[in-house]
C-alpha cells in the first residue's frame, strides 16, 4: 500500500483542492486526517469538514469520525499510537492512502505530533502544498530542511495559485517540484446562502435569492461617497456593513450587489428594506461584529461542497493536467 502526507506550508495553501484532485484522478484512493479543523453540523453530528467532503465523493463506507478523530489540545495531546490506531482502521483495504495534515504542518511541534511527526509514525513521503506568496515559498525551503530531521522522505512540492514562476525559482534552488496549477477564479465564488449560513444571519430580505454568486467581500466603513466609487468598480459582492450604516448600505444597493451582511445585530432602516426588496437584493443580518464576519466570510474561499459539480469538476481538471501524479503515485 502506498500513502501520502500532504503537508500545508501555510493556511489557505489549497491542501484540501489538492487532496480533492488527487483523489479524482486516482481510483480506489482512501483518506485520513488526523486532526478536526473547520467542523460542521450535519445531522445533528459535529463532523470535520473536509472528512465530510470526502467521505461522499470516495463513497467511503467509514463515517466521518473515522476519517478525521481528533482534536489537536495543546495541553492534552492525543498520544501518537492512538493516532496509528486510527489509521490503520482507515486504511484497511485500501491500495493508497490520502492522509491530510492541518492548514500549517508545523501544528502539534510541542507534542511531537506536528504533520513531519505524523508523517514519519505512518511512514508516509511529504508533499509539501504551497502557495505561491513569497513569504510562503521561505517557509517551504525551510520546511524542506526541516523535513531531514524525519524519516519521512520528501516527495516534492506543489505550487497553488502560480503562473509557474515561484514552481521555476523553487527548482532552480534545487526543490522538486511536482505541480504548478495556475489560479482559478471559480473556486474563490461561493453563494449567499453560504453566507448566510457561515455567519448564521437571519434572512430579512431575499430568501428567494440566496444562490446569487459572490465573487469578493467587501467591508463597508468609509464614507459613503468614497464607498460608491469604490462599489462601483467591483462586481457580484457580499458587502458588509454595520446595522446602524443606512448611507452605506444604500450606497451599496445603488451598485452590482449579490448581498448586504448587517452585522452588530441591528435591524436596518424601512427605506433599506424597501430598497433591497426592489433589487432583489438578500439582506443578512447577523449578531456577529464586523471583523468577526469579514474573517467568517473570508474561509469561504477555500470552501467545497459534495454538491458543488462544478468546483469539484474544475479540481479534477487542474490536477490532472498541472501536477504530476505519475511520479507521485
């Protein structure tokens, strides 16, 4: 049996995209995560995420707290063995193991249960995901140094979000790299109702259109001519405003807006109800602050749902021609 540890040099590296891809283009391919990140309510269980993901697209016949046990406590670690045990139900049958580490492979260093410690315990190679910010290319240079002190192997590096200059600059110091996918701007798209959902707001306008498409978020805290030039520019947009900002929140519906996000609690004016309702504009409002929202709003972004055919379609396609898996595998 064959396995492979994929390793996030920094959060919002594409690690779950790249896992994703891997797994479509290679058949029969199982999956383990150590450690819960983003958890999710679904039938009335409080699952990982990305376990959630691929135990539908894998048809996997283990539930999700197989896939993904753990919750990493810094003061009271999980033991190492109980994580080998964990995997070893996981991987039964299988003929390549997927295993995902957390959105920074140095998590758990303290404990000795970082993603190398991991990786080196379940005698998996390390693929290291990176973006292609430049503080993260640093970081995967070191990452790779550190990796010798494991005896888990260096299977190589992939570059997310790269026109293949970072892949190019990393192989001329002498890294291996196995993929550059380019950026793909329909996986930065989510919907309103995913929005709604993630911020847990209340629907005040709009239930009828929460599958409007939203490209990019924006944080409305200027004044309200300065906010309209700057609305006008950006299409498709979740704005988020303070409940107790009317000039703001018509400033924005008089622009290309998918929804307004309210937050503080603070139900809006009747001029803005009565303007959304016109526009067909979903108006949310939420008891978060705004900050609180913006960074709710923002791990959008890296979101993917078993029934998004289209994303899901897309990750496939770029794996497949961008990275490869012939050497990998």
């Amino acid at each position: 049996m064959r396995s492979i540890f994929l390793g996030s040099v920094g959060a919002r590296s594409g690690k779950t995209m790249l896992t994703l891809g891997l797994a479509l283009n290679r058949g029969g391919a199982g999956y383990f995560k150590p450690f819960k990140e983003t958890v999710i309510c679904r039938e009335d269980r409080l699952v990982d995420q990305d376990a959630y993901l691929m135990k539908r697209l894998l048809h996997s016949k283990l539930d999700e707290e197989a896939l993904c046990p753990f919750l990493y406590d810094l003061h009271r670690p999980v033991t190492m063995e109980a994580i080998r045990k964990a995997y070893d139900i996981a991987r039964e049958g299988q003929e390549l193991m997927l295993v995902e580490g957390t959105r920074d492979i140095t998590t758990g260093y303290l404990n000795d249960l970082s993603g190398m410690a991991i990786a080196e315990a379940l005698y998996c190679p390390v693929l290291l995901v990176s973006s292609s910010d430049p503080a993260d290319l640093e970081r995967l240079a070191m990452l790779r140094r550190l990796l010798m002190m494991y005896k888990a192997p260096f299977a190589g590096a992939v570059i997310n979000n790269d026109d293949g200059t970072a892949a190019e600059l990393l192989r001329k110091r002498g890294i291996e790299v196995l993929g550059s996918i380019p950026q793909i701007k329909e996986l930065r798209h989510y919907t309103v109702r995913e929005v709604q959902e993630v911020t847990q707001a209340e629907v005040v306008v709009g239930v009828d259109h929460l599958d409007r498409i939203v490209e990019e978020a924006v944080v409305g805290a200027m004044s309200p001519e300065t906010a309209l030039k700057m609305m006008r520019r950006i299409a498709k947009k979740a704005v988020i405003t303070g409940g107790d900002r009317p000039d703001l929140q018509l400033a924005a519906l008089e622009t290309d807006t998918s929804c307004l996000v309210l937050t503080g609690g603070m139900y809006p004016e009747r001029t803005v109800i009565a303007k959304a309702y016109e526009a067909k504009v979903p108006l949310l409002l939420t008891a978060n602050d705004t900050m609180r929202t913006a960074e709710l709003i923002e791990h959008l972004i890296a979101r993917i749902g078993p029934e998004d055919e289209h994303k899901i379609a897309l990750i496939r396609k770029a794996v497949q021609e961008n990275v490869d898996t012939s050497t990998l595998f």
